[in-house]
C-alpha cells in the first residue's frame, strides 16, 4: 500500500496522519510508482556478459524497460537513482529452506519473522521451503503476500515419504493434533495410496510441489511423480530416497533433486533402507562411471541439482565429496541451484545464508561467479517454477533486485555489498552496512 505521507486529496485538502498511523508505516522507499535506477552495470542472471552503463526502469511492481542510458531516458515522473559504480543482479533465490519444522519452539512466528526480515534486506527475494507444518507455512506465505510482514515470497512443498520415515521427532513437531503420516501436508505413502486423492489434497494446502523425502522405492516414486505433474505440481526429492537410488529418482522424471552429498549413492553396490542406512563408502569417487552416468541423465533431462553445500559446512570429507560432486555435475551440465538448508538466524542486522553458500560453491565447488549469481537468481526461479516472472533483469519480469557496491564477478564475496534490495519494486536497505566504499 502507498504511503499517504504528502500527498493531497483530491479535494486539495492536505491528509492527516495520525502519529500512531506513521510509525506502523513499513521502513521501505514509498514514493513515486516509477523508479529509474541510471548508469547502473547488469548482471541480468542468465549467464550473459554484464552490461555497463544501463537504465532500468521500475513501474508498478514490474520492470518496464532495461537499455543502454544514453539511449533510454527515464520517465518524466520518475524517481532517479544514479547508480553510476553500482552492479544490479536479480534478487536471489534461495532453494532450500525450513521455516516451520516446530513451530511451537524453534520456529516460533516471531523468531521466523525476524530471520525472513533478515533475509529480505539482506537480498533474498524467495524462497523454496523444503516442507514443514503446512498451517504455518500457509500463514507466513499469506502474511507475506499481504505486505504484513517484510519477507521473501515463500513457495513450500508438502512432504511425502514411505511409512518408515514417519517416526522421526521432526513429523510429531510438524504435525501436531494428527495422526503422524496423515496430514495432507505430511504424509505417509506406499503403492496401495490413492494419488490423484492424496495429490489434491497436498495441492490444497497451498503447496507449490510435493518434496520426496525417504523410505520410497522406485515403484512408488513413478505414480507419485506422473500424477503431481497432471495435476500442476512440481516434484523435489532427496538425490537418494533409500531405496531409491539417484539415476531412479532422477529416471522418474522429479524436477529438482536436493543435497549433492547423497549422489554417492549411486555408486553404491546397494541402497539400503532408510531403516538401515549408514554411512556410504567415500572412496567412491564423483568421477565414478555410475555418478557421471546419472549426472548425464540430468544434463539431458534439465532436472536441477539443489547443492546444499552449506549445510555440509566447509572440512568434513563429506562436504568435500558434496563439492566435488557439485564441480562434476556443474560440467557435465547439469542446472545448480543455491539452497542453504538453513536460511539464517534471528539476530538482527545479520546477512543470510544465501551468501556463503555462494562462497563454497565458487571456492570449493569451482563454480566461476557468473555460474554461482545463475545458480541463486534463474535456475532457483526454474526450480520453483517461476522462471517467466522471476529470476533474470528483462523487461516484464518482477523488479525483484539486489543493488551492489562493487563487482561479484571479481569477487563472489561482493553479493554482501548490499546498497540496496528491491523486491516487487519496493526498496528495501541493506541488513547491515557494505563492506565496500560508497
């Protein structure tokens, strides 16, 4: 909603603003409708070569013109922005969230509040929940839309998984009042289940995907995925399902797999249960034949490869083979996303996550910068299926941008150089100060 600080009514009679109504006013830019951010540099977020000097202008929500400033002057009525130093990217995507695991504890609104708030000003413009409490999820997506809260757009999945998945603490928390395994938004599945039934009733919640999480075979993934997609629904799953291995997870046609580490699988000589899963053996290289060989099948099919490298943290041997594997199949061409499995922390003025995972992914995983800015702006718009509206700095898509001090191709670190974030055309400030010189 505009602000009415300043403007007259059409009577000519100045409006009166209570204090009160002031100070519940959103700290965000609310001007003219029609901004012109002037002499900025892009990095539009399909790979292609930044563009210098380039006048992008924003008109109600969206982004009207992109070009050269010398040959696109700014509207009349617009507000100027003179960004002459600065680099634009899309805003970023971060691909692999959990907001509502408990949240009658640890994801309590107001702690979820403030790490959402965080993550906006500190450049995130969406997310993609890997499941939690459907209600919660619901709420905070509604709150967001709404302009209630100061949050990325939230996109979250409901969870399926066989029988043996649902006693895991995480399903009481997440499910609470239900039987677990019966809540449309977690649910327990085996090949006797009626999907276009169970399917619908998770689209109801709101969800944009149904998230494969464990204790599924193959012969219960094939349905699953064939009637989500019937009915609309994307398809995310775990690269290893247990017993599901990574080339029949991918070979059921899922659109996004998560967690690189779990690739190992494949070289396995078997999955076991989830009931009976240990460690894999780490001698199995990502350059194993059976590893390039499902990499290939997802460089063919387009399925996303939703890294995770933070979560793996930056020493273990296993973050090792998750960034190696990340390095192959980034080679062999397979589309990476940047999700952190964790979006950040409540304490305010603290960057999120998005940002270091951006690090392990050009220094550990070999990504250049380009590839790393593509993998958190398009291939996440891609994975939620947003790509036509999000993801990219062209004409008609969202204003949804990061504004930046200095040069992330020269430097990945500089995504935390953050003058300004806009998301659906309002401005936002930055989390904390850059670290770069104005």
């Amino acid at each position: 909603m505009r602000s009415l600080v300043g403007r007259i009514a059409p009577t000519g009679l100045a409006l009166l603003v209570p204090l009160s109504a002031l100070a519940q006013t959103p700290p965000h830019a609310a001007g003219s409708d029609v901004v012109a951010l002037t002499h900025v540099t892009v990095i539009d977020g399909t790979g292609a070569p930044a563009r210098p000097d380039q006048t992008i202008v924003l008109r109600d929500g969206t982004i009207a013109q992109v070009g050269s400033s010398t040959a696109t002057p700014p509207p009349a009525e617009a507000v100027l922005l003179d960004l002459t130093g600065r680099y634009v990217i899309p805003g970023l995507i971060d691909t692999h969230v959990h907001l509502a695991t408990d949240p009658s504890d640890g994801d309590r609104r107001a702690a979820v509040v403030r790490r959402l708030r965080n993550a906006l000003h500190g450049g995130v413009t969406s997310v993609r929940d890997m499941a939690g409490d459907g209600r919660a999820l619901a709420d905070l997506s509604r709150a967001q839309l709404a302009g209630d809260i100061e949050s990325p757009a939230i996109y979250y999945a409901a969870l399926m998984a066989g029988p043996e998945f649902f006693t895991d603490a995480r399903v009481r928390l997440a499910s609470r009042g239900l039987l677990p395994g019966t809540a449309p938004w977690l649910r327990s599945v085996t090949a006797a289940t009626n999907w276009p039934v169970a399917i619908a009733e998770a689209k109801g919640t709101g969800a944009t995907a149904i998230k494969v999480y464990a204790a599924v075979s193959a012969g219960v993934l094939r349905p699953l995925v064939a009637e989500a997609h019937r009915q609309g629904m994307k398809v995310w799953a775990h690269a290893t399902l247990f017993p599901a291995r990574p080339s029949e997870v991918v070979g059921a046609g899922v659109d996004v797999v998560s967690h690189a580490s779990l690739l190992i699988w494949e070289g396995m000589t078997r999955v076991p249960p989830l009931t009976a899963a240990g460690r894999p053996d780490t001698t199995v290289r990502p350059t194993h034949p059976s590893v390039t060989s499902v990499l290939r099948l997802m460089a063919r099919r387009g399925t996303i490869l939703d890294a995770t490298l933070f979560v793996m943290g930056d020493d273990s041997a296993r973050a090792a083979w998750a960034a190696a594997a990340t390095h192959e199949a980034w080679e062999a061409g397979v589309p990476i996303s940047a999700g952190t499995d964790s979006i950040g922390v409540d304490q305010d003025s603290t960057l999120p996550n998005i940002h270091e995972e951006l690090r392990l992914l050009v220094e550990r995983a070999g990504l250049t910068p380009m590839a790393a800015i593509t993998a958190a702006t398009l291939t996440g718009a891609r994975a939620i299926g947003i790509e036509h509206t999000h993801g990219t700095i062209a004409a008609g898509q969202a204003a949804d941008l990061v504004v930046l001090a200095a040069d992330p191709l020269a430097d990945i670190g500089h995504t935390r150089d953050i003058v300004y974030v806009f998301q659906a055309g309002r401005r936002y400030s930055p989390v904390v100060a850059s670290r770069s010189p104005p």
